[in-house]
C-alpha cells in the first residue's frame, strides 16, 4: 500500500522539482547564485568597480569647481579693494 503511493509521490516531486531548478537556474537570481558558488566576480561587484570611478570623476569636477570659485572671489575682492583704494597721483 506505501509503495502504491510513494513512487508516483517521488517521481511527481522529481518531475516538478527538477523542472523547477532548471527554469530557476536561468533567471538573473540564479545565474548570481551559481556564480557565487563557483567564486566568479559578479556584476555587483563590477558595477562597484563603475560606482567607484563615478565618485573620484565627481571629486575631481568638485574640486575643479572649488578652485574656479575660489579665483572668482580672489578677482571680486582686488575689483573691490581697486574701488576703495583713492587713485594714485
């Protein structure tokens, strides 16, 4: 009586159950999964490779535009001090 249910049980469960780990293994998740068990770079890892380089590019336009205002206030404070100073004679 057991057996009369057991083995149509298994070999539903290893039907579906394979079919579900195929289809699983071709989506995005578990592609990332597989990579991670064989120990391969990820594209997480390469997009924080990319995230990295965007940050230091931004510091660089950062700084670049600190040094820009910076002239611009040397260039308005001598215009001012010209127009306090009297005209030399």
């Amino acid at each position: 009586m057991l057996e009369d249910v057991l083995i149509p049980l298994v070999a539903i469960l290893t039907i579906f159950g394979g079919g579900t780990l195929v289809l699983f293994s071709i989506t995005p998740v578990g592609k990332a999964l597989a990579a991670r068990i064989l120990g391969k770079k990820g594209v997480a890892i390469g997009v924080e490779d990319e995230t990295v380089e965007e940050v230091k590019e931004l510091r660089r336009e950062v700084d670049e535009m600190g040094e820009r205002v910076d002239f611009l206030e040397r260039m308005v404070a001598k215009q001012r001090e010209a127009e306090r100073l009297p005209p030399v004679r």
